[in-house]
C-alpha cells in the first residue's frame, strides 16, 4: 500500500483492508522507490494514494504500475474525475467510486477479490518471486 501522507485516509484503507473477508494485511510506503514494479510486484495489490486525487501524475503512475502487471486501486477526484476513471479502468486500474468512504473502499476490495478468486487477474507465487528479484 502506498499512501499520500494523510493519516485518515491511510487510516480508513487500513481499517477496510484489514476486515476485508480476502485477509489482506498492509505495508506501507511513503512514496515510490526508483524501482518500485520489481518491489510492488511481490504483493497482491497496491492502493497508491500519493500526491491529489485529481492530478495527472496519479493517472500516469497508477496506469504505468498497472501495465507493469501490479494490481493497482486508487481513487480520482475533481472536475476531470469522470474521465480520469475512464481512462484508469480502461487501463485496468481498480477505482474507488467516489464519495471516498469506507463502504465504495470496501465494494472496490469485493471486486478485486472476485476477480482474483475467478483467476482472472491472479499472478502465481512464482512470477512474483522472478519479478521481485528482476528475472
């Protein structure tokens, strides 16, 4: 998990994540290390929180995670909300709808675990560990 530094909101992701039925448990960065795809591709899931809501890098960031093959969430704000889900989703980044609360947090953890479950999205033990140590 990565958060933006607002203490709250870490705050609610980890009291979502960790009653979450999927069993998830949290780590946490402060921001993005030089190669964060070969570290943030040993967990499941990365809710990258940095910097506002409504900026382009978010989309850029979380997009560029994704395509690297890491389950992304986020959450999106401001008058280009709309259109910065879009282009995340099409990207296959998991976004929390907005109002930001605990329940949208907890319906995005629903769709992620489903689509794990269905092995849609699923990445064995194994590419994790090649991914992690760059192989």
């Amino acid at each position: 998990m990565v958060g933006n530094g607002s203490l709250s909101l870490r705050e609610l992701f980890t009291t979502v994540l960790d009653s979450h039925p999927a069993g998830w448990t949290t780590s946490f960065m402060s921001g993005l290390p030089a190669n964060v795809e070969s570290i943030a591709g040993a967990y499941d899931l990365v809710v990258y929180e940095l910097g506002k809501a409504e900026s382009a890098e978010r989309l850029a960031v979380a997009s560029r995670l994704r395509r690297s093959g890491i389950d992304v969430l986020t959450h999106v704000e401001g008058q280009a909300a709309d259109r910065m889900r879009d282009d995340l989703l099409r990207d296959g980044v998991f976004v929390v709808a907005n109002p930001l609360d605990g329940e949208h947090i907890g319906e995005a953890l629903d769709r992620i675990a489903s689509h794990k479950k269905a092995g849609a999205l699923t990445t064995g033990a194994r590419t994790r560990i090649r991914r992690f140590f760059g192989r």
